[in-house]
C-alpha cells in the first residue's frame, strides 16, 4: 500500500482542490457560451470583441490551473492521487486552449462564412462544458455521486462521437463543395481546433473515470 493510501486513513484529506475545479468548470462555460455568441456573430467586429473575451476567459482558466498547481505542491494528503489531480488541471486547460484557438483562427483567418457545422460544434462542445461541470461537482462526495458522475462521462462519449460524425462529414463536404482553396484551408483548421477541444473534454471524463475506480 503507498504511503499516502495508508495516511488517508488517519489524517484528513485537503478538500481545497474542489472549489478550484468548480470555478475552473465554471470558466470553461463561460468560454463555451461567447464561443457559441462567436459561431453566430455576424461582422468581424463582433468576432473580434468575442475572440478578446474568449482571450480573456482563457487567461482565468491558466490561473486556477496555476492555483492547483500551488495547492498540491502544499498538499500534504490530496483527495485522491496527485498525477490525477495534475492530468485533472491539465486537460481542463486543453479543452480552454482549444476553444481559445479556435476563436483566435477565427480571428485571424477571417473565413467569408462560419459553416453550419462550427455552430453545431460549440453546441457540442458547451453541452459538455455542462456535463464537466456537474461531474466536477459530484466528485466533492463520489460515493454519494457515483452513478451520476459515471452517466455523465457516458454523455461526454456520446457527444464525443457525435462530434466525429461532424468532423468528418463537414471535412467531406469541404473537399466536395468548397471551391476557394484558401476557404477550403481556413475552415479544415477551425474544424481541427474544434474537434480536438471535444477530445480534451471527453479525455477530461475519462480521468475522473479513473478517479472513481480507484476510490472504489
């Protein structure tokens, strides 16, 4: 038995870690609702100005993941392992840098159109911004939450997948329909940086997974 697997039983476990995952889940819905604003803006002006807040966002995001950081490195007993607090803090952020880039190539690139399929996509990606969250919450009493937390991450699959579907069905429809090759590049980046924040976030689920078998 590790160390800290025998001390959990006799000294209590710092449960400062949970308000940092909540405000960090709380942040990414904040982002996830001004990438769905961004999907629907209809000037660059307005892209721009959302592209900025999203920036913005993302920076509150890189703070509480350095405030984790701190916090374990002063831990003594965590709530559960340490490299699963770490990958924890470090995935949430890869779902807020990927949601970060997308706005940014946006941005930057200045597609003539944002395709149906960018707005079914940040759909995607804040119904499971909502999922994160609720499983976040669930972990301060696992026991208690288990069927939930675990019917969540199924959700997460689920919309992992339906985002595949997207990825590959709007790529296909690119090739088939886009005729400006410039348009073509700008939006197979965009749809990249999208599905790979939906992959962040069902990596996300698959870790408090983890968490959950090993507290059983």
């Amino acid at each position: 038995m590790k160390l800290d697997s025998f001390l959990k039983f006799f000294v209590p476990n710092d449960t400062s870690f949970f308000p940092l995952f909540e405000e960090d889940a709380k942040i990414l819905k904040k982002a996830t609702v001004l990438l769905k604003s961004l999907m629907a803006s209809e000037t660059m002006e307005q892209r721009a100005v959302l592209t900025r807040k999203i920036k913005e966002v993302e920076h509150e995001g890189d703070d509480v993941t350095h405030r984790i950081y701190i916090q374990l490195n002063k831990s003594f007993i965590t709530p559960f392992d340490r490299e699963d607090i770490q990958s924890l803090a470090s995935r949430l952020d890869d779902v807020l840098d990927y949601i970060n880039g997308a706005s940014q190539r946006i941005n930057l690139y200045k597609p003539k159109v944002l395709i149906s399929p960018f707005v079914e996509f940040a759909e995607i990606i804040d119904a499971a911004a909502t999922e994160l969250e609720l499983l976040l919450l669930g972990l301060k009493d696992s026991v208690k939450n288990r069927e939930k937390i675990m019917q969540g991450c199924i959700s997460i699959n689920t919309l992992e997948n339906k985002a595949d579907d997207l990825y590959h069905s709007g790529i296909s429809d690119l090739f088939e329909y886009e005729k400006d090759t410039i348009e073509l590049i700008k939006n197979k980046e965009i749809f990249g940086t999208l599905e790979k924040a939906v992959d962040s976030a069902e990596d996300v689920s698959d870790i408090i997974k983890t968490i959950l078998i090993k507290l059983a």
